[in-house]
C-alpha cells in the first residue's frame, strides 16, 4: 500500500510541476490573430446587423443581448482606427453601449424596471443606428488583405 502511495505522490508531484512549466501550448498565438483592418470590418458589421437584437422583438429580447452588445464594443477600437472622420456615430454607438450596460440590461433577475423597459431597447435600437452609420461608412473605404 506504501508503495501504491509512493508512486501516486510522485506522479501527483510530477503533474503539478508540469503545470509550472515556463512554456504553456497557449501561450503562443501561431495563427494571424485579430486584425483590425477594413476586411474584417466588413465581414463583421453585417453579422451584427443580422443579430435578432436588431430585430422587431427588442423590447422582449434585450434580457438576452449582452453578448451581441460585448461584440459591438469589441470592434469600437477597430472602427475608431479605421474611421476617424465618423467620431458622431462612434460617439453614439460607444453611449449607447454603455448605457446598455449599466443600466444592467442583460442581468435582469425577474422582471425588468420601468426604466429598463424602456431605455434597455432604445439603447439596442441607438446602436443599430449608429452601426448603420459606421456600416456604410465603412463600405466606401478601400479594402485590405
């Protein structure tokens, strides 16, 4: 039983200096990674326009659009480098993604407030605005690979 107990300490040892090591297999991204060029923009864009927190049903799906709304604030940077001259619309679209936020739009435990009733789907509605903006905007500039 000594022994069983040895070896399994010894391997349990083993496996958490493995753990250590200074080298991880994630710790190198090898593929291209996130680019923020117009190419991607565009391929982007569209597949949050196509997003059912665009849609008729707003008022009753907010609850459930905080991940469509993290995705546009993750290519707020990239539209701000590409599209400098649009600081209206990315001023509006920045607002309305944080108004969405904290007003706690997509943790609504229960029934929503009054206000959120109301300014969860305006917010939604603000940044499909302003993503139609940006979207247009965005098709006149040149392309990149």
């Amino acid at each position: 039983m000594r022994v069983i107990a040895g070896v399994l300490a010894g391997v349990l040892s083993l496996a958490a200096l493995a753990g250590c090591a200074d080298n991880q297999p994630g710790d190198t991204n090898t593929g291209p990674g996130y680019t923020n060029n117009v190419a991607d923009l565009l391929v982007k864009l569209p597949a949050l326009d196509g997003d059912p927190c665009r849609g008729k049903q707003v008022a009753t799906l907010f609850p459930n659009c905080g991940r469509y709304v993290t995705e546009v604030a993750g290519t707020l940077g990239a539209l701000r480098d590409n599209l400098p001259g649009q600081a209206v619309a990315l001023t509006a679209l920045q607002g309305a993604v944080t108004r969405f936020q904290q007003l706690g739009c997509d943790t609504i435990t229960g029934s929503p407030s009054a206000v959120q009733q109301v300014a969860c789907p305006a917010a939604l509605t603000a940044i499909g605005g302003a993503l139609d903006v940006l979207d247009k905007a965005l098709a006149a500039l040149p392309t990149s690979g």
